[in-house]
C-alpha cells in the first residue's frame, strides 16, 4: 500500500478528474497541498511505473490499478480509525471516531487524586460501570491541563475547528474582580479543569475514563 503523501496526492487529486488532468493542472493541485514540483515529478513517474497512472491524449488519467491503490489507502485509514472492539471482550464505544480519535500536544498538567470511599462514588456512576478499587479506594482526578493543536486524527495542526481557540477555561471568561493573588484561583483561570473518576465495566477488567 502506497505511504508517500505526494503519490497518494496524485491518486486523490486524478480521482476527481474523471476526464483527467494536464500536467500543468495536476502540479498546480499538488501545490496547492503543499507538494513542492521536485516532489510531484517523482511521484507522478513512480505512478506511471506502477501503471496506477497513464496517459491520454496528453492528461494524465486514474487507471484502474490505481483506483484500487486509493481505495486501499482508505480502507487503511478507515482500520485505524475503526472504534471496534480489538478483543472479543471488549463492548464497542458509541461515539463518533472523528469526534474522539483526535491528537494533540500535551504542553502541561497538573494531577490532582484523591482517594474516596467506594460507597460514596458508586452512586455517581451510571451502570454498567462500577468504582475501580485500588487498595481499599475508589479515585477521583481532577486534571488541570493545557493543550496545543488539538484535532481530529490525521490532519494537520491549524485545519481543525478548534485551532487558535482560547482553552475554554479563558474564552468568554468575564475579567475577574480585583482581588489579593491566589496561585490556586490564578491556577484554575489559567488552564481548563477536568474532573475524571476511574469506573470499570462490572465483570470486565480495565479502567474506564468517565
């Protein structure tokens, strides 16, 4: 399966041209990703290798080999991308893959656990889950954090929704009436806080986040 991004450029860029692109207009396209002219000759000639790519009346055009080189590559982003069980006990997450497969960067954290009695956090967790005991303790988190380039997974840094958007723990935030310096307040103003239990599904091992 075809990894180089300026090959798998070409194969998407010729995808959507049934009638096929001249030279000139397939290296603007490749350009406009970001593919530099070096690189688009190369691939374009590692394609017509390949017989992925041929050429018409002076176009090049998707050949059927190469239409089934790109659905390979989007079978293989579809796999990594798949929220399916990868055991047989697993349950399968009912969220939505590109609301909850993203990547980030990490810049810092501060963590926060707190050791609670089991009894008392059970009835804050909805079945089919149940407290994770450690030592004779259930476990609260709270996570102060603050994250840089947060998107769906697989795209650049800057194309997601949220890029360039203050944390949320500042954007919108009235200014604060004067008042003596608190790290802990300044703290919390500063980063986004979260509040994490550490459930399990009852009768499966593994912690959930919740």
């Amino acid at each position: 399966m075809r990894t180089d991004p300026a090959q798998m450029a070409a194969l998407a860029a010729l995808a959507s041209a049934p009638s096929g692109l001249a030279p000139a207009e397939l290296l603007d396209v490749l350009s406009d990703a970001g593919i530099d002219t070096t690189q688009a000759l190369e691939a374009c000639q590692v394609l017509l290798d390949a017989g992925e790519v041929v050429v018409q009346r002076g176009t090049f055009e998707l050949s059927a080999a190469g239409a089934r080189a790109l659905l390979a590559i989007h079978a293989a982003i579809e796999r990594a991308l798949d929220p399916s069980p990868s055991t047989p006990g697993m349950e399968e997450c009912p969220s939505i893959p590109w609301l909850t497969t993203v990547q980030t960067c990490w810049v810092d954290a501060v963590s926060f656990n707190f050791a609670v009695a089991p009894d008392a956090l059970r009835p804050l967790i909805p079945p089919p889950l149940e407290p994770e005991i450690f030592h004779g303790s259930a476990w609260v988190q709270v996570l102060i954090s603050r994250l840089r380039d947060m998107r769906p997974q697989g795209t650049l840094p800057g194309t997601a929704a949220t890029a360039g958007v203050p944390c949320a723990a500042s954007a919108g935030s009235p200014p604060a009436p004067p008042a003596a310096p608190n790290p802990t307040l300044q703290l919390f103003r500063r980063y986004p806080a979260f509040l994490r239990l550490s459930p399990r599904r009852v009768g499966q091992p593994g912690i959930d986040g919740f």
